[in-house]
C-alpha cells in the first residue's frame, strides 16, 4: 500500500470516529429530523451507501402517523 491509499483510509477512519462520538443532545422542542427537501441524485463515480433511502423510510413513518403514536407513547 502506498502513502496516498495510507492517507485516505487514514481520513476515512478518522471521520468515521468522528461521526460514532456520542453526543449529549439538548432537549428539542421540534424533531431533529424532518424528511423535508429530500431527494436522490447519481452521480458518474458512485460509492454505495448502506443508509440511502433512510429518507424515504422517514418519509413513511411520518405519513402513517409511526412518528406521531411513537412521541404519545415515549415517556
């Protein structure tokens, strides 16, 4: 392996360790996630990502009322 492909994968981990830290979140008065504006685009050179249609399944849970009847029943 060379010193550029050691870089990257480098920076790969790092970023990912940055993304797992557990955060202490404040209280929220409105949901940190709101399946507002989204949409899919492909690009020429594409790197799969194993979370793609979080946004749609979002979408779903909200229009079925999931999201609703899980915050009535959350203690």
């Amino acid at each position: 392996m060379n010193a550029k492909d050691s870089r990257i994968l480098r920076k790969r981990k790092q970023k990912l360790r940055k993304r797992l830290e557990r955060r202490q979140w404040s209280a929220q008065s409105k949901p940190m996630f709101r399946a507002q504006n989204i949409h899919y685009e492909m690009a020429d050179k594409v790197r799969a990502v194993d979370c793609g249609a979080l946004g749609a399944f979002h979408l779903l849970a909200r229009n079925t009322g999931l999201i609703r009847t899980i915050d009535e029943k959350l203690h």
